[in-house]
C-alpha cells in the first residue's frame, strides 16, 4: 500500500514528538570521573560502602572484563563504544533512601510526571495504579530514591530493598546468590555490570509466602553521558510466590546511552515468579541519532522441582536491543514461559529472545514472541530452546510471528532448536506476513480510519502476550503499542 | 568465552595446504584465478569451526582429522565391481569414479537431440561454451568445502540441455570411490538447462563399506525461463566415510525446480545447497530425508536467496535418528526487499528412535519485504504413543508398527519425487534400512 502525502507528514510530525518521556530532570548530581578503571570500580564501592569481598569481586569481574571481545554476533549494527567517554555513577546530590520527605522534589516531580508514584499514600489512593497496590523501587541513573512500601512488605517477610543496601544487610542472601545464575564471565556486558553495577533491587521472598502486592522497579537515565548498570536479584525461596515489574525510561538526547543491565531470578522448589518488562527506552529520532543501547542479561533458575519462573516483555523502546530473557529448568518438572512483544519503528534495531534450558525430567517451557518492525527497523527474533540427555520428557511449544508494517523494515527469525533427548518433544513454528488487505479493508468498511484499524489488527496479533501482563501493566503497554505504531501505516 | 582465538593449523589444513600448492592449469585463465582465488581463501580461513555460524553444528575441523592423499583413477574391472549398488531404472548413467569419469563404463552413445553430456576435464582440455558458466554462482560468503572443490576438482560432468529440448530419460550421475586404500576425490558437475526445457538429473555416492575414505561433490546448475528441472540425490557412502557436497542453483523465470536428496550413508556428512532465485513466479521445492544411525552425522544447509517478486518456495526436510545418531538442519530463507508476494514455507520434522540421537534445528528467516507469506516450522520428538497404541492395539507387533511409522513419516517426503523409477528407488532403500533394524 503506498503511503499518501497526509501519512508521511503524520509519520514526520509524530516520529520525533512521540517519545513523552522525552524530558530532563535539571539536578545537581555527583559523579565517578569521567572512565572506566580500577579506580572507578574502587570509587564506586566505596560510595557504597561495600565490604571487601564485593569489591573483590567487582575488580575481578573488571580484570576479567578487559580480557574479553565485544560480542558481534547480533543482527544489530552501531558505532564502536568508547567505554572510557563514560560516566559509570552518577548520583543526585541529596541523601536519598532516607524517608520520602527528603527525596529532592524534582526526583519525585519527575517520577510523578512519568506516573510512578513515590509516596505511599498517593499510590494508595491509586493514582497511577488503578487501584492496585504496587509496592516501587525507583532507580534514578545510578542509585535508587526511593522503596515504597517496605514496612508492609518486612510484615510478610518479604525482602525488597535496593541491592546495594542488601549488601550490607543481607550478605549472606547475596553472597549465596550473587552471581549464582548469570556467572560473572557470562558474557562481555554481564562481566562489564558485574564490575562497575551501581544499583538495581533485591527481594527475597521466604519459604511459602505469597508476596502481598506487586513489586516494581522503575529505572530512569537522567544524566547526559552516563551509562546505567544496574543488578536486580530476585529469590522467591521454596513454594513462594512473586510477581516483579520492569519500566525504564529515559531522556531524548542526540548521544547514544549505554545500559548493560543483569537480572538473575532464582526459584527454588515449587517457587513461582514472573517478570514483567516494559521496556520504553528513548530510542533515538527518525534518523537513529540518539537513543539508548540496552545490553541485557536476564536469566532465570528453576532451581527447585515444580518451579516456574515467567518472562513478560513488551518492547517499543531503545536505539539497540540486545536481550535474551532464559530460563534455566534444571528442577525436575519444572516450567519456563516467555512471552514477548518487540516493537521496532525508525531506525530502531531490536535482536531479542530467549533461551529455554531444559535440564530436569519433565520439564516444559513455552515461547511466544511477536515481532512487528516498521519504518526503516530491523527486528530479529533469535531464541535457543535445547534439551540435554537427562531431560527425559522435555517439552516445548515455540511460536515466533512477525508483522511488518511497510517495505523498508526487516524482520527475521533465528531459532536454535537442540534436542540430546529422544523423548523431548520440541515444536516450533513461525510466520512473517503483513497485515492482510481483506482485514484492512473490513475494519476501514466499518469507519475507522487506516491508523486505528492497525492498531486494532495489531492488538489482536500480540494478544496473546497482553494476557500475560498484570492488569496495570497491559494498559499502559496497549497505549505503548499504539503510540509507537503511530504514523506507521503505509 | 570472548576472547580473541587464533586458531593453530591442525594437521588436515596442513596436508590440504599442501595439495593446494600445485593447481591444475587446464580451461583456461578464468578457470585458473577461479582456483587460485579458492585456494587463497582456504589458506586464510582454514576449515570451518563451531564459532562459524554455517558450520556450528558440523565442526569440519574437529570432524575432519586428517587430509587424505588425492584419489588416483581407479582401473575399470574394479569399478564395475561396484555396479549392484547403482540405481537401474532406465536411466542413462554416467560413472564418476574416485572423481573422474570412466567413459567405458558410461552411456554417452545415441544422446537424444539437445542433450549434450561432456566430461568436465574433457570440456576443460577442449574448451567448451558452457564453460563460462562455470564458478559463476558464489553464495557470496567463503564456504571451505566449495573452495576446495573449486581448487582441486579436475572432472565431472558438464551437461548441456537446448533450448524447449524434452529430455524424457533421466541423467544419473554415478560417482563411485574405489579402492582399498581411503583418499580424497573431488568432483564438479555443471547441469545447464536451456529456456523452456524438461530434465530430470540423479547423482548417487557410494564406496566400500568401512573405507574412510573423502568426497567432496558440487554441482552447479543453471535453469533457464520457463525450464523444468528434477534433482534426485542418493547419497549412501560407507559409514566411515567423510562426504561433502554443494549444490548451486541460478533459478530463472516462471522454471520449476524440484531437488530431493536422500541421505542414509556417510559417518559424516554435509550436503549445502544455495538456490537463487533471479527470475519472478517461479516455483522451488527442495527436499529431503535422512536415516541416520550407530553414529552417523548427517548436515542438511539451505540457503534460499529470494532476490525477485512472486515465487513461490517449499522445503521439506526429515530426519529419522537411530542409536546416536545427529541430524542438523539449517535452513535460511532471505526475502530481499524487491521480492514482494513471496511465499516460502520450510519445515524440517524430526523422529528420534534412539536415546542417544541428537537433532539440531535452525530454520531462519530473514525478511525485508512486508507484502509476504513466510513460514517454517521444526518439530523434534519421539514416535507418537498414541499412534503406536493405536496398531498394537490391532495386532500388529511394536517393531512393524514402529517401521509402519516411521516408513509413512519418511514417505511423506519421497513422495515429491515425481520421477516413478527414482521415487519407487528410494522407497527400497527406506524399507531396507528399516529392515536392517531389525
């Protein structure tokens, strides 16, 4: 379908404009100098008052760092990375953690413009949360601001506080687990956060209980030319129950950003937690200028028999994604979900999917992924699912669609089916197609213009993965999807 | 695990750097830099690894221990020896043994009008219009068992179908190894098939069994407008045997192509077919089925290249894996951003009997058009219970109702073969594999 006049300048108006968290928060911060050596990894221990061991531990992970190659094997292309043009910690000036009051008022202006509500009556008043509460762990570049909710939780047993504090208060938690799932050579970008991460969140949750509410992190890059590496730890110990929640935003600026995130989930026997991403990054203008480059490892440990561990993602944002949400099922009977919508518009490049282990009897995993690329976007679904000899009984189902939307994007499809085990049982199947004329047609017949008719085709293609999402997260993630296909049609 | 290797030469790059040292001469200066410029590229990359994404799952530098000494001609009386294992169904063969081809042993007499069948050393020697084609289709990335075809392979068929020529007796291309001692042969073949033509080419591989002997095959085939070309492939080398083979196919407009290869021999095996697609609506079909067993390796590699609009593209790819047996399948549709209203579907199933069998699936798709209708689909298991179940529960014996199976799961894609003869052939050989299962 050509694009007419009237769509290309909407797709020239909106393409820029669209991105709201586009802003700045003006605040006096303090910062590790400008690189990265030995010395920033010591500077930012010790602003973290870190015991020896986890320094230890950093500045191997850094010597092992700078032995490493910068992996090149992702369908994504970006210019070199001067990892020493930037800043590693960057803090805002005010002592933050302390109680809500003292938090500089601009933070929490910021964090209500992007309608995540720090103090806790507000959110009980359900400001932002439809009603649901949701206990917050902002994350402002390097440290966190703020944990909402914390007494209630420590009611429960559950543990949620931000990692560095959980160092000082929960070694023995953290030196178990640490570094546990995603090992600190994992890979170059997992090795580069194991050296200089500078904040992220801890939960642990205690042997049969049920996590009250919804835990949350909210990660915001605000400085120029800072990189953001947090750590996020989750237990959810025998038969617990925990529901996580993933949103990043970022400021529209004209430089690339790095952000080499590592997430690690342990659920030992009869454990259940799901995480749930919304990952809305800046991701640069029409012309790809700007935008963030987001190096993820995310990976989860079925530990225990019959646990679960659950990947949501919907993905609209950052310049580069490089991402892999796995599942180890090493318990017997143990399952791993991934459900994933990755949205590319612009210059947008995403090479993103998971990896299902399957190393315990009887374990299954499922993978749902739906790509859609429009503009001049490339979007790659890349996912290993591999059954090892003992994994007698293995299951999986895989179904990675793509949807592209005009004739300039990309999308692709690479999948790594292993099976070492007779009786596993692996299906895998995947389309790429556009959105049909007849169904166009039908949803325009009935009055609604080409824009809100994909958008509605769409809806119905990532359903599936909407379903997976809790109820605060599917709507904002809905309103995401429109916004990010805007101008899109042609 | 990202650190810079450099990987030292083991001692079968050594022994090929060695055979590369002197090229033949002959077919002149194109042909010539064609040899030099593969034997450069194999110097600079050596035999692909596990960190090569073509050959993850086939490392050649683990698999490939040792460079055999090139294969000698084999004398005529022995070659013939070998004839009980040829396919007889009223085809005209030709035999290549240990990679040069016996005239007394091939039936190049009384060639239907616009057939033309020519030894390659011959058309080398000689020179020969068709020539120019030769070396003409690069998959555009290096490929170390195509180079060394490229540098070392001295003869094989040139076959040459005229323009609208029916060509209704199929060519089948015998490439036989012969011997006691194991060495290395090296084959290339060129189908050129004329605007509006019909042809039908087999090519079979075999040796003596517990040989660990080498082949490396390529064929190259050229298909005008409008053609109609069959493949049918029947590779059953000995178990101890290292096979690679390529297919390259320049597909024109409106043709129809059909390829099927048929895998049950080989300790280790690698069959890379390119296919590119140059000339709108037209219509491909590769296939494939693969019986594995004891500790066989058997790699099937696609790479489908649709570079113009409307065609239309099907694969269908089984694997049976016995004992410890490793199947691989990788399978690459590309649909460039001209190709609008491309419809490509790739399937590749598997059936693991043994514990101990490994099968690899990784069917990718790489598209830039948006006006397509792409798929591909792997599946990976064991024998169905239920349908086992389903003819034990009416008498029939676990072992028949297994080989019942795995017969109608093989057959499904034999079926595309369109050729009688061929087809009821290859059925034989499934059967009899099954049978020998006991």
């Amino acid at each position: 379908m050509p694009a007419v006049q009237e769509t290309v300048d909407q797709v020239r108006s909106i393409d820029v404009d669209q991105y709201k968290y586009g802003f700045f928060t003006d605040i006096e911060s303090e910062k590790a100098p400008k690189g990265l050596s030995e010395d920033t990894v010591r500077f930012i221990s010790a602003k973290k008052d870190e015991p020896e061991w986890m320094l230890e531990w950093r500045l191997e992970a850094f010597r092992r760092w700078q032995t490493m190659r910068e992996p090149d094997w992702a369908r994504v292309s970006y210019p070199p990375i001067n990892y020493q043009d930037l800043y590693y910690y960057s803090a805002p000036k005010r002592p933050s953690q302390l109680s809500i009051d003292d938090i500089d008022p601009e933070i929490l202006a910021t964090y209500e413009k992007l309608g995540i509500p720090l103090r806790e009556r507000d959110a009980l008043l359900g400001i932002a949360s439809g009603g649901t509460k949701v206990a917050v762990d902002a994350v402002f570049d390097s440290v966190s601001v703020a944990t909402t909710f914390k007494e209630e939780l420590s009611k429960a047993g559950v543990i949620f506080m931000p990692i560095s504090e959980a160092i000082r208060e929960h070694p023995e938690l953290v030196k178990k687990y640490l570094g546990s799932v995603v090992p600190v050579t994992d890979n170059y970008f997992a090795t580069l956060n194991s050296a200089v991460f500078s904040d992220g969140s801890f939960v642990y949750v205690p042997k049969g209980v049920r996590c009250p509410m919804e835990l949350s992190t909210y990660f915001r890059i605000n400085e120029r030319n800072t990189g953001q590496f947090e750590r996020t730890l989750i237990i959810a110990d025998e038969g617990a129950y925990v529901s996580y929640l993933e949103g990043c935003t970022a400021p529209q600026r004209d430089e690339n950003q790095l952000h080499a995130a590592v997430v690690e989930l342990v659920a030992l026997a009869d454990a259940e937690i799901k995480y749930s991403t919304v990952q809305n990054w800046y991701p640069g203008d029409k012309d790809g200028k700007g935008g963030i480059f987001n190096f993820v490892t995310k990976r989860g440990d079925c530990r225990g028999d019959r646990s679960k561990i659950s990947w949501t993602q919907v993905e609209t944002g950052s310049a580069i994604t490089w991402k892999y949400p796995s599942c180890i099922l090493r318990g017997d009977n143990s399952q791993g979900e991934f459900y994933s919508i990755a949205i590319s518009n612009g210059r947008q490049q995403v090479d993103s999917g998971t990896k299902m282990i399957h190393l315990g009897k009887n374990t299954s995993s499922r993978i749902i992924s739906k790509g859609i690329a429009a503009g001049r976007s490339d979007n790659t679904y890349r996912g290993l699912v591999s059954a090892h000899r003992k994994a007698t009984g293995a299951r999986n189902f895989t179904n990675c669609d793509s949807l592209l939307i005009g004739d300039k994007c990309g999308a692709h499809t690479v999948p790594y089916i292993e099976s070492k085990n007779s009786s596993a049982q692996f299906e895998h199947e995947a389309t790429t197609s556009k959105i049909s004329d007849d169904q166009l047609f039908y949803c325009r017949q009935r009055g609604l213009d080409p824009e809100e008719a994909t958008a509605l085709i769409v809806n119905g293609f990532v359903k599936d993965v909407l379903q997976q999402l809790p109820m605060e997260f599917a709507v904002e993630a809905q309103k995401l999807i429109s916004v990010s296909l805007e101008g899109s049609v042609g | 695990m990202n650190a810079e290797i450099r990987p030292i030469r083991t001692p079968a790059e050594q022994g090929l750097s060695g055979e590369l040292k002197a090229l033949s001469r002959a077919g002149g200066p194109r042909i010539a830099a064609l040899r030099e410029a593969a034997a450069q590229a194999f110097h600079d990359n050596g035999l692909p690894h596990r960190r090569v994404e073509e050959w993850k799952y086939t490392d050649l530098r683990t698999l490939m221990r040792e460079a055999l000494p090139l294969a000698t001609p084999a004398p005529v009386a022995q070659v013939e020896a070998h004839q009980s294992l040829l396919l007889d169904t009223g085809l005209r063969r030709i035999v290549v043994a240990n990679g040069v081809v016996v005239p007394e042993l091939s039936d190049l007499a009384d060639l239907e009008p616009g057939l033309s069948i020519l030894p390659l050393a011959q058309a080398l020697a000689g020179g020969s219009e068709a020539l120019a084609r030769l070396g003409a289709l690069q998959p555009g990335r290096y490929d170390a068992a195509l180079a060394l075809n490229t540098a070392l392979a001295t003869d094989g068929v040139v076959i040459e179908i005229a323009e609208g020529a029916q060509i209704a007796r199929p060519v089948h291309v015998a490439h036989v190894v012969s011997g006691q001692r194991p060495a290395a042969s090296f084959a290339r073949s060129l189908v050129v098939v004329g605007a509006g033509a019909h042809f039908t080419y087999a090519e079979s591989f075999e040796g003596p069994a517990g040989l660990a002997y080498q082949v490396n095959s390529a064929t190259e085939f050229v298909v005008g407008d409008e053609a109609h070309l069959d493949v049918v492939r029947l590779q059953e080398d000995s178990a101890s045997a290292l096979h690679l083979s390529t297919l390259l196919f320049e597909i024109g407009r409106a043709a129809k192509v059909h390829a099927f290869s048929f895998g049950i021999g080989a300790g280790v095996a690698r069959t890379t077919l390119y296919a590119s697609l140059e000339g709108e609506d037209s219509q491909v079909g590769f296939n494939g089925a693969f019986l594995l067993k004891g500790r066989q390796h058997a790699d099937a590699t696609l790479f489908l290249d649709h570079q113009v609009p409307g065609c239309e593209s099907r694969e269908l790819f089984k694997t049976v894996l016995d004992d410890s047996a490793r199947g691989v399948f990788q399978g690459k549709i590309v649909v460039r951003q001209a190709a609008q209203k491309t419809d490509g579907r790739m399937m590749s199933r598997a059936l693991v009997l043994g514990d101990d069998a490994e099968m690899d699936n990784k069917p990718e798709l790489e598209i830039f058009a948006d006006d397509v209708q792409c798929g591909h689909g792997a599946t990976c298991g064991a024998i169905d219970d239920d349908l086992l179940f389903y003819l034990r529960a009416r008498g029939i014996p676990l072992k028949d109702a297994q080989s019942l199976l795995v017969q109608a799961f093989v057959g499904e894609a034999i079926e595309t073969v369109e050729h009688e003869g061929l087809r009821e052939a290859l059925v034989e050989r499934a059967e009899a594999w099954l049978a020998a299962r006991g």
